[in-house]
C-alpha cells in the first residue's frame, strides 16, 4: 500500500491524504469520507473541476 494525496487541481487545496492500493482507490477513498459511495458519485460539478492525485514518497 502507498501514500497518496488528492488535491483540487485548479487551488492545490488537499482535499485527502492516506493509504491505497492505487490512484482510484485514493480517489474512491476520498469521496467515501466526503460521504460518497465512491469517486464516480460525486457531482460532474465537483469532479468537472479536476483532481490531482500524487504518489507521495516518504521514505
């Protein structure tokens, strides 16, 4: 498992830092805190705005 951080593309605001097995997994994993079954069910409108999602190297 790797560490990933999700940010809004367009601020560079983080909008999730954690554990996953991939970048969908991140994305699914922040939308599910966000109160979202998965990444795919957020709004177009929030999605439309672009995520950025790093693989971060802590070691």
């Amino acid at each position: 498992m790797a560490i990933f951080q999700v940010r809004q593309a367009a601020t560079g605001a983080i909008l999730w830092t954690g554990g996953a097995e991939n970048e969908q997994q991140a994305l699914d994993a922040m939308a599910r805190e966000a109160g979202y079954a998965d990444f795919a069910a957020i709004p177009e409108s929030l999605r439309g705005a672009g995520t950025k999602v790093d693989r971060l190297n802590l070691g």
